[in-house]
C-alpha cells in the first residue's frame, strides 16, 4: 500500500505533562504525519516530509490538529440507548434502566445493532479505542468484537458477570458459567487482531463471592489480561458493600481478598477510597478510571487528581452513565471538576488524560495514545474553529494551548473533522 502523508498542526508528547509539564509536548504548525501500513512511520515538518515522500499519498488538513485517537478507558456500550435518562442514582439507575435495558442483549441481533451504533458514535467523536462492559450473554461480547474487527479498531472488552441476588435473576449467570463463558471468549478473542479481553465482574455487590473467585482464578490463569470493575462510586454503594461484605477491610478488599486486585487491574470512578485502599491500588500498580460526567449526572462526587500522584489514571466516558459519548466535553467536564476540587488542569494535562493517559492505563501506552514512529496510527484531526463561539474565542489565541482550550471545553463531534483507524480515513 502507498504510505500516507496527512499534514496539518501536530501536537505531540513526549511523556506525561502531569509528571513533566506542558514543555513534554512538541507543536508544529504545520506538521505531517507519515504513515506506512497503518504505523506511524514519520512526524515533523510537512514541508519537509513532502519533499522526502513525492510518492505518497497526501491530505492536507491545514490549520486542524492531529492527534492520536482519543482512548475511552471505561464504557459500557450496552447502555448506548439509555445514555441521558432521567433522575436516578446509582443504584436506582441501575434497576430502573440499565438492566432491563441489558437484558434485551440476549437477541444477538440487538447486540450487533447496538454494537454497530455505538462504534460509529464513538468514530464520529474522534475515539478509536474504549475498554468497554459488555451484558452477562457472551452473544454481546461476540457482536461488540465483531463490530470492531470490521472497522479495525484496537477495542478492549469482556462479558460482564453477575451472580449474586441482588442483581434481577433474568441477567443472573453462576459462579461456574462466569467462568466458563468468560474464558471461552477469552480464548476466542484475546490478541485477535486488535481486540482484547477484560474480565469483567460488574462490582462485588452483584457477584457471590464464588463468583469473584472463579474470576480471580481465571485472571491468574491469564495475568496479561486486564480485569476492569468498579470502585467506590457512590457512598449508597460503599455501604451496600459493607453490608454484603462484613468481612471486609474495604470496598477494595472484596476485590483483593478474591484475587481481584493487580497491576492489570482497572478500577472505574474510585471517587470516595480510603487511604488504605490508595496505599494498596499503587503498590500493586492497578489504575483507576476518572468518569467526569457520569460522575456529575450519577451524582456520585468529585474524583481526586491528586491520584495521579500515586496511580495510572484513565479517562472514560462512561456511558450511559455519563452523559456523553465526546472525550472532548469528558474533559470539560474533569477540568470542571478538577476547579470546583481547587486545581485547574492544563490543557495538556486534559489532552495527555485522553490520549496517552488512557493508553497506559489500559496497559497500551507503548502502541496508542502518541503522535511517534512506531505507533498506530490511530488519529483524530480537529477542527479548532468548529462553531461560531469557539473560533471567536480561538481567534484570540497567543499560543497552541490557548487555542485549543476553546474546543477542549465547548467542542463535541463537529470538531471532529476526520478520524483515521490504523492509517485509513473513517470518512471517504
Ligand atoms: N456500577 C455497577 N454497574 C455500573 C454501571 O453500569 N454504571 C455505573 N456508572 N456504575 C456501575
Ligand atoms: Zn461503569
């Protein structure tokens, strides 16, 4: 194939600006991006990559920014229909919409519709990898994997397993089929492609503690796996945990004490830890995933970045608890939340938390997330003055994080001017 040479303004890193500042991160104006089968083969100077390359194939983006991929480190594509339902917490939101919606995955066909859809949102909004939960029928993590090997896309995803009568017995399955179907589909579709499987318990509140351990020995079977669960949400949540789990030292510790917490470990929202739970998240190496605006549309409270100071942390969506599909208003929404907790996020720091951030905390820092030789080619390009409040607020701009800022907090998918999935456009 003919290698591909996309031009515009690139911004790069070259490591983490939370750890290193904004000057990790390299800006062209007008930079290009040279791919050869699907791999990031060269970046720098258009002008110059031009004239090296006369045989390939050029776009010429102008003014818009390249950039990798965003990277959802937390989802939950089943719930792509009931994204923005009325008036719930968590525990609620869960009975009253969640799982009947989830019970319709038993229909495969449903699944693939879904599945279809909700990858084509996330196209549309500049995302190309996501860890996503599937339903308790394998059926939805076989139609979620199949949507995404058509469309080439590096996707992370397991079969979300529930036991426990707390959970409604129509999305029950048993310690034994959890593990059962969970290592069936683990060996259909882990390292196929680009597509890897995440053992999936819900959260210890619905699964029996048979269960966690069946999946706890299953991650030990297969410790290059990540096991993705959630974490300290909602206080409601904590104490229905307590109740269920006397035992306990800690939410963490239900997880811990079945095998459940490692270094591939991935924790969604972990908003109200304990200091002990902290301590052992970073000595074991897990990440935890900041979920923005499911995090202010739950109700659930406003997660610490100061984390970042000890942990790996990812940035997701959430859906459909959160309210958007777009890494780009996720990010508003952990600016906004990082203000109201004292601190202002650089821009940076909320692009690096979308891109590179997200790729290390889903283990991939070293394939997505970065504008590098070497890398896939997984980019979105954006259109810096997509509407009329955003190009007016733009057009005063002295520097490339100032003119990015507006869209980071007002853009959403018309900003999105063209995603490319291991070097091919999305869009013809
Ligand atoms: N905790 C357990 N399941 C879920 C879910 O589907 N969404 C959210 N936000 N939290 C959960
Ligand atoms: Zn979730």
């Amino acid at each position: 194939m003919r290698d591909r040479l996309i031009l515009g303004q690139t911004l790069a890193f070259a490591g983490d600006p939370v750890a290193e500042g904004p000057a990790v991160a390299t800006h062209e104006q007008c930079g290009g991006v040279l791919i050869r089968d699907g791999v990031i083969a060269e970046l720098g100077d258009g002008t110059s990559l031009r004239a090296r390359h006369p045989g390939a194939e050029v776009t010429d983006h102008g003014a818009a920014l390249i950039l990798p991929g965003f990277v959802d480190a937390h989802a939950h594509y089943p719930q792509t229909a009931i994204i923005a339902s009325w008036g719930k917490r968590l525990i609620d939101w869960l009975n009253a919409y969640t799982f009947p919606e989830e019970a319709r995955f038993c229909d495969p066909a449903y699944a693939a519709e879904v599945a279809a859809r909700y990858l084509d949102l996330l196209l549309a909004n500049g995302t190309t990898t996501m860890a996503s939960f599937c339903t308790i029928h394998p059926e939805s993590v076989d139609s979620f994997f199949a949507a995404a090997q058509s469309r080439g896309m590096r996707a992370l995803a397991g079969k979300t397993c529930m036991d426990r009568d707390t959970a409604p017995v129509f999305l029950r399955d048993t310690a034994r089929a959890a593990y059962d179907d969970s290592r069936a589909l683990l060996d259909r579709w882990h390292g196929v492609d680009r597509l890897s499987y995440v053992i999936t318990p819900r959260f210890s509140p619905t699964s029996t503690e048979a269960q966690l351990d069946a999946l706890g020995a299953l991650w030990a079977e297969h410790p290059d796996c990540l096991m993705q669960t959630h974490l300290s949400e909602q206080t409601d949540e904590i104490a229905w945990v307590k109740s269920l789990y006397p035992e306990a030292r800690d939410y963490l510790d239900t997880y811990e004490a079945h095998g459940l917490l490692g270094a591939n470990g991935l924790y969604g929202h972990a908003i109200h830890l304990e200091p002990r739970e902290v301590e052992r998240l970073a000595e074991v190496g897990a990440a935890v995933v900041h979920c923005p605006t499911s995090n202010s549309f739950i109700g659930s409270g406003l997660f610490d970045m100061g984390l970042r100071a000890r942990l790996r942390v990812g940035l997701a969506t959430d859906t459909g608890g959160g309210s958007s599909f777009s890494m780009l208003r996720t990010m508003a929404a952990a600016y906004e939340i990082s203000q109201l907790k004292g601190t202002a996020l650089h821009p940076s720091e909320l692009l690096w938390l979308a891109t590179g951030g997200s790729a290390e905390a889903l283990r991939l820092g070293d394939r997505i997330g970065r504008l590098a030789p070497g890398y896939e080619a997984d980019l979105v390009v954006l259109d810096l003055a997509s509407t009329q409040a955003i190009s007016q607020a733009a057009a005063r701009a002295e520097d490339i994080w100032q003119t990015v800022f507006p869209t980071i907090m007002m853009g959403d998918d018309r900003a999105v001017a063209q995603v490319y999935v291991a070097g091919r456009p999305v869009r013809p």
